[in-house]
C-alpha cells in the first residue's frame, strides 16, 4: 500500500481520550422531495455534521459529499471518516438540494446515535447499511424519501488508506496502526446499467421515475435489467401518451425485459 495516500479524517483531536475512528458510507437516497417548481428535478448533496449530546447546537466537524446532478434518487457512493467518542457525540446528514443562484434548499434530515451497537469493519463481510427516513427541521416543510448509510468503527489494526488521495488528517499528523479496509460488496442495485434499446426513463407529475418500452408500447416502475423480474407492476400506454395502471396479465409469472 505504499503508494497511496492518506485520507482525510474529520471530528474530533486525535489527542482525545476514548475516541474511535468511524468510517461513514453515504450510498443512495430514493424519492427525494421535488423543489424546482419549473417540473426539474435537483442536484442533491449530504452534508455530515458531528454534534455533542451535550449541546446539540455545538457543531465539532462537517464534511460534504458531491452533489448528483438532475435526479431526485442519487447515488453518492462516498467514505467519510470520523473521530468520534461515542459516548460524547452523534452525527447529523442534512441532504440539500445545491442552486447555482439562490441558496440551497432544505431537503430533509436524520439523526443517527453512535453509542447504538455499531459493528466493527471486517474484510470478511460487507458493510452493513440500513434505511433512514428524511424528517422535517420545521411543520411547514414538505419532506419526503429515505437515505441509506453504512456505518463501522475501524480496527485499531488496520490504517485508513485510499487509492489517489492527497487529503491527510485535520491536524496534520500521521495517523499510525489503521489500514482502510475497502467494502466492494455494495448490492448490485446502487450501480445503475444502461437502459436496454428501445427503453427511455421518464418522469411523471410527481417526480417519480417511471421506464417506458417503446417496442411493446408499455411502462413498469422498475428499471429495466435485462434480467427477468417478478410481481411487477406495468402501465399501458393510451394512444394519447398517458398511462393507465394495470397489472400485467403475467404478474404471477417472470416478466422478461
């Protein structure tokens, strides 16, 4: 591993006692709200911020992933990673939808408590993931979607490493006895393959995708694979371009793409 670089850690000095380093996948979010009134869709982002239990107010440490152009379902994909004292401190992820003119728009939030029985890292197994809600910061706001993670303490064994990074800790010291431990057994769901021929992704009035198959003139909620799907849901097409819900006469059946 000597040719890579150290990556960046966030949270708290390395010089605080009982602290652990977290490491924080942000995969995917599903079904975000829709805030361009124009009929677009959005550019959203997560930001990260360590809190005290304390004093929720109190801001330690933030990080911030890329934001995903056009799309209300974006996959970021992205490792952070935190010093923590799990005792002491939660993290808070804040998605917003990222404007180029106008400040960036609240899109929903969740909280996540690290004295929970967060596992350790293993080489052996895939990072563990789970589902979370989008909440509101206020009555009047309008949120929807779910936002998935990852979430594992590393071994003090190992070195947090990661190919072509130049970004080194937040005190800029040597982190010494952790090695990254890389994760590639993401579900094969969050890698979107291209459309087969003949298929076009669209959008309806609510912001929902939906996959029109123009060889057959009908449309499903689900993204077409190639592979054979079961108990899906399909919309025919009425001459005028709309779309009927139906089910499919072989919705007992496997369904070819």
């Amino acid at each position: 591993m000597s040719d890579m670089s150290r990556e960046k850690i966030y949270g708290v000095q390395r010089s605080e006692r009982n602290t652990r380093l977290l490491r924080v996948k942000v995969l995917r979010a599903i079904d975000l709200q829709r805030r361009d009134f124009l009929g677009g869709t959005g550019d959203p982002y997560v930001k990260i911020l360590l809190q005290s239990n304390e004093n929720r107010n109190l801001i330690i440490d933030s990080a911030r992933s890329r934001a995903i152009p056009k799309t209300l379902n974006p996959l970021w994909n992205q490792d952070f990673i935190f010093r923590v004292d799990p005792s002491k401190h939660r993290l808070a992820f804040e998605i917003y939808d990222q404007n180029k003119l106008t400040k960036d728009e609240f899109l929903g939030m969740f909280f996540v408590d690290l004295n929970l029985n967060i596992p350790y890292e293993s080489a052996e197994q895939p990072l563990s993931t789970k589902d979370y809600p989008l909440l509101k910061r206020s009555v009047l706001q309008r949120v929807r979607g779910t936002v998935t993670i990852g979430l594992a303490y590393m071994n003090p064994s190992t070195t947090p490493l990661t190919p072509g990074s130049a970004e080194i800790d937040n005190n800029q010291q040597n982190e010494s006895g952790f090695e990254i431990i890389h994760h590639r057994d993401i579900p094969e769901t969050l890698t979107e393959q291209p459309l087969l021929p003949g298929w076009e992704e669209r959008k309806d009035a609510s912001g929902r995708t939906y996959y029109v198959d123009h060889n057959t003139r009908t449309t499903t909620w689900s993204r077409p694979t190639g592979q054979a799907k079961r108990d899906i849901q399909v919309l025919t097409l009425n001459d005028d371009g709309n779309h009927n819900q139906q089910l499919s006469n072989r919705d007992k059946d496997e369904v070819p793409f």
